[in-house]
C-alpha cells in the first residue's frame, strides 16, 4: 500500500485530474466526439491516456528537482525527495506511463492527439521545470503546455487545430497567470529560498504582480464569450443565455478576487485567488459545454 500511495504522490492526482479535466471537456465540446459510437468509452481512454502523460511529466519533474523539493517544507515529503524512491524507480516508471499514455491517445485517437500530448509532455518536463530557476518567463512557457490539454481534447475530437480548440487553449493560457503567481505569492518564501523565480517582480509579491493578474483576469472576459461569436457553440436561446451569464459571473468573481489581492496585498487574499481560479475553470467549461446542442 506505502508503494502505491508513493506512486500517487509521484503522479500528483489532483493536479492531473484537474489537466486532463480540461481536455475532456474540450473534447466533448468538438462536434467529431458525437461521430463515436461509444462515447463515454472515449471519454475514459481520453482520460486515461492523458492521466498518464501527465503523470508522467509530473514525476519526471519530481526526479529533476528532487534536491531542491527535499529543501521546502510543503514538498519534502514525496517520494524521490526522502529517499522512499530510487532516481533510477522514479525515471522507470515515467516513461513506461508516458509511453503507454501517447500511444493510448494515438492509437484509439490519432496521432495528431499523441503527438501534442509528447509535445506537452517534453515541454514540461524537459523545458519549464529547468527553467524556474533561471527567469519568471519560465511562468510562460509553463503556461504553454498548460494550456494544450485543451488543444489535445480538441484533436482527439476533430483531428485537426481549428479556431475552436485554440480559443480553448487560449482561454486556458490566459487562466493560468493569475491562478500560478497566486501559488507563487503564497509559497514565496519556500520557492525564494531555492532559487525559484516565478513572480513577475524581482522583489516577490508586489503591486505590479497583483496587476498583473487582474490584467489576465480582463483578458479571459473576450476569450471565454470567443465561442458564440465563431460558431463553436450551436446553443438553443435559453441555454445560451444561461451559459453566458454563469461565464459572465464567473470571469467578475475572477476579477473581483485580482482586485482584493491589489487592494490588501497579503497570503490571505492569493490563497483566496488560488481557490477561486480552481472553481471557475470548471464553472466556465461545463457553462460552455451547457450551451452545445
């Protein structure tokens, strides 16, 4: 049981199901994902598949930091970091569950869909987790392979990168800032003390931070209304307007939290953004799928 609970931590579930969430909602919002005969069948390899490539990413980044996650209190526990999994254990086991993951999205998919997931997978794992300690762009890239679970639902759908699928991953792109640097500002002091940059000032939670996040807030108002204006949602009047005033209430909730962080600059108020960007990701999918017919 301590071995499979290790491998949990290793996967970090929560972080994942939360990834993968976001390309199952963007697949079932394709119109291809009505074209399979099983869909929920779909949905769970879907969600298979990704589970393992981001699992995979997630422990090849335990295994590159594990020096400096054995030095902070809130990740000194996981496995390769105290010593309860070996380097070599740790590196076995990401690339069988990567494997196994980009050949489920391939071969029950297409490769277009194993392929970006590959991609996101190299990207953070081999690009982002270095690169935090060198600059707060870092911030940035990370935000890309973010953001192409989205990107992924969209291929296993409709086998292409239509205008659909990058407004998703856009929407997704933008969500990241101020839900990561709300992360950031409240464990501060854990990642300052190991070299970390990941806020967009040189001198930690500032202002210009919490601006910034307020900035990236306004930015997700036209992305997430995006999918009425180009056709990606079909909606029956009543739905539609629903949909759109969950997505209205949920980007000035967003935005609304920004500002109290600007306005009292403290932990209190960026855990409260971290908490709140985690709610309205959803809120703003299952809206967004509440308006497909």
């Amino acid at each position: 049981m301590k071995k499979i609970k290790d491998y949990l931590l290793l996967i970090k579930p929560s972080l994942s199901i939360m990834v993968v969430f976001s390309s199952v909602m963007s697949f079932a919002l394709t119109k291809g994902s009505e074209s399979y005969v099983s869909f929920w069948k779909m949905i769970f390899l879907l969600f298979a598949g990704g589970m393992l490539v981001t699992g995979s990413a997630n422990a090849i980044n335990q295994v590159v930091e594990k020096d400096t996650d054995a030095r902070m209190k809130r990740t000194s526990r996981r496995p390769v970091a105290a010593g309860r999994m070996s380097v070599t254990e740790g590196w076995a086991f990401a690339i069988i569950t990567g494997a196994l993951g980009v050949f489920i999205l391939g071969n029950y998919f297409n490769w277009l869909t194993a392929g970006l997931a590959a991609f996101s997978l190299f990207l953070y794992a081999f690009i982002y987790t270095p690169l935090k300690k060198v600059n707060s762009i870092a911030v940035l890239v990370g935000a890309v392979p973010g953001a192409l679970p989205c990107l992924i639902g969209w291929a296993a759908g409709d086998n292409n990168l239509a205008v659909g699928g990058w407004v998703l991953f856009a929407f997704q792109f933008f969500w990241q800032f101020p839900h990561f640097w709300a992360i950031a500002w409240v464990s501060h002091k854990d990642y300052s003390s190991v070299g970390f940059k990941l806020l967009p000032a040189d001198q930690g939670p500032t202002k210009f931070t919490a601006m910034q996040a307020i900035m990236y807030s306004v930015l997700m108002i036209p992305v997430t209304i995006a999918p009425y204006y180009i056709g990606m949602c079909n909606y029956h009047f009543t739905q539609g307007i629903i949909s759109l005033v969950l997505i209205g209430l949920a980007n000035l909730f967003m935005i609304g939290r920004c500002v109290t962080l600007y306005r009292k600059m403290d932990v209190g108020s960026a855990r409260k953004v971290m908490f709140g960007s985690y709610m309205y990701l959803p809120v703003v999918m299952l809206a967004l799928l509440l308006s497909k017919t």
